[in-house]
C-alpha cells in the first residue's frame, strides 16, 4: 500500500493509529522504555506515518505508535507526559509551554517540513481567482462572525450568492496559523463556519457546495486538485502567488500562508528511552525522502543541517514564537 491509499484510509477513523509491532499485555519496564509515541497534528501526520512505516522495515522489533488528535490535542497529552513525541502545525503557545513546566517537560523543537495553507473554492466559482489579505481577513475574522454572509460583502465585484465556508476546527494548528496570518492574531477567528478535525471532510464540504470556501493543508488539494479550485494569495508585493507550485513555499513566495511544521520531542523522553532518540535520529536523516511523495515541501539543505545540530545538543525550548508568518525558517532555527 502506498503513503497516500495508507494516508488516506487512516482517515476513515476519528482516530488514526498505526501500530507497527504488536505489544504484549504484560509490559515490563524494559518493554515500555522500545516503545514510541507520536500524536498531533493531522497535517504532517503522513510524515510521521511514512517514518514510522518505513523505520519499522529497518527495526522490525520497533514499537512505534503514531496518531492524530490535532495539535492542541496532541500538545496536552504531551504535557502530561502521556507521549513523547507531538506534532505540530504551529508554535507551542505560552499557555502551552507553562503546563509543561508544570509537569517538568522540557522539549526539543524540531522543524520537519514547510507547507503552504491552500484557499480551496468549488470548481463552479468562476470570480475567486485572487484573493487580498484584507479580503481574506473580513471572510475570516471574528468580527465577520454572523455579519458577512455573502460574496459580494467580500467584494462588490463578487455575485450576490451566499458564502458558505469550511475550515479546520479551532484548536488545530491550521486555525491558528491562519487566523494570526490573516487578521494578525491567532485564534481570532469566527465561528458561523463548518468545522472539522479531518481536513478530507472540509474538501468533500467544499467540493460539494458550489458558494462554498475553506482552506486546508497543501497535501489535501494536491490529492483532491481535480476536485477544486485553487484560489491565489496576494502577496505583500502585490502579485497573485498559489502555494502550487510548491517552489512558491520553498522560496517563501507564497507569503504569508507558507509556514513550518514540527515534532516536539520530550527530553525526558530522550533522556530515559534510547529508542526516542533512535526513531528521532532516523526521522531527522530519513523524513526528506517521503516529504514530497505525501504532499508537503522539504526543508532547505541548510535547516536540516541546523535541525540535525540542534537535536545532537538536545537544545530545549523555542525559537520561532516570535516567528511572523512567511519569515524564512532558517533564521530561528
């Protein structure tokens, strides 16, 4: 089965997880220090899939879990210490980072990839070709909340048709991306939306009504392009970009809506179970092989040397919340 059918059918549960080594009832203290656990973000999640799938060929005897609850989910049960590694589709918050202080988790943030936020429009819209950040702020902020109903409340030169719009749910990563790069602050956001946790359901919403806008993860447009629109971004210099193709996202072309992803990983974890650092090592070494073939966009050569560096000295805490949106990775790395 490839990366994208096995992407794709983990989606069919609220809760995707792939064991790649049965775990016996009785886990004695050794057995629980080989096992690795993921959980977070749905996008990036086929990455961690990938990695986990292909480091299980390298080391049958892994016991690594890998799982998507969202970032805000997956953030909270690492905090707790419930799993070692978390994936993330934004910054740790300060929210966030207390709690886990808290409860003595330090972490080790690690950039993976970069992917660009697709502004997906059904195939019939004919009149969204380009949208302005200011555009995209009245859509999307919380002052628009109940208030702008339709087209052409965007746009004067938009139809007169009802605007239905599909995003991801509000404690995922992707909102609060979003809602920080179009309004200026993350997680203002309205809330007379459709929500979802799995962005596939957002693309079939979005597919089906022909009003309909919403945004989502690169990955999930390029599997379902021939399915929807792709509507462009003005940037700052005035020219309309699309994150496709994905050497918009690599040149940062593609701004403000191209942004990091990332593993953060528990020193604690690291410190008491050889097999974190051994599965982290290879995901550092390996992940760029499977990046593109699952929908996203690699690092530049010099981030990886600097993510590979960064995790030799276990260097704790994090550099990129006072990232802006569309800055280059490299300089918080």
């Amino acid at each position: 089965m490839s990366f994208r059918s096995l992407f794709k059918s983990s989606f069919s549960i609220t809760n995707s997880m792939l064991i790649l080594s049965s775990i016996t009832a009785c886990n004695s203290g050794e057995e629980l220090r080989s096992q690795v656990s993921i959980d977070g973000a749905a996008v990036g999640f086929p990455i961690s899939l990938a990695v986990a799938e292909e480091y299980g060929k390298v080391k049958p005897q892994a016991q690594v879990s890998v799982a998507s609850s969202g970032t805000g989910g997956g953030i909270s049960k690492f905090c707790n210490g419930d799993i070692d590694i978390v994936g993330a589709s934004r910054t740790i918050r300060d929210e966030e980072i207390k709690k886990c202080k808290s409860k003595k988790i330090e972490f080790v943030e690690l950039p993976i990839a970069l992917d660009g936020i697709a502004v997906i429009a059904n195939r019939k819209n004919n009149f969204a070709q380009c949208l302005t950040i200011k555009e995209l702020d009245k859509i999307w902020s919380a002052k628009s909340d109940g208030k702008i109903l339709n087209w052409n409340q965007v746009n004067p030169k938009f139809p007169n048709q009802k605007l239905k719009l599909y995003a991801p749910a509000s404690d995922t990563g992707t909102f609060d991306y979003m809602t920080q790069a179009v309004t200026g602050k993350a997680k203002n956001g309205r809330t007379d939306y459709t929500p979802s946790h799995n962005q596939n359901l957002l693309v079939q919403g979005v597919s089906g009504d022909a009003t309909a806008l919403g945004y989502v993860g690169i990955s999930y447009y390029i599997q379902n392009q021939d399915k929807l629109n792709l509507v462009a971004v003005e940037s700052p210099s005035g020219k309309c970009v699309k994150p496709v193709p994905i050497d918009n996202v690599i040149k940062n072309t593609y701004t403000p809506l191209s942004r990091p992803l990332f593993i953060y990983v528990s020193k604690k974890s690291l410190d008491g179970k050889p097999a974190v650092k051994e599965f982290v090592d290879f995901y550092l070494d390996n992940s760029w092989k499977w990046v593109d073939s699952v929908g996203y966009v690699t690092l530049p050569d010099e981030a990886y040397a600097k993510v590979k560096q960064k995790f030799a000295k276990s260097e704790t805490g994090t550099k990129f919340k006072k990232a802006k949106p569309g800055e280059p990775i490299t300089n918080f790395i």
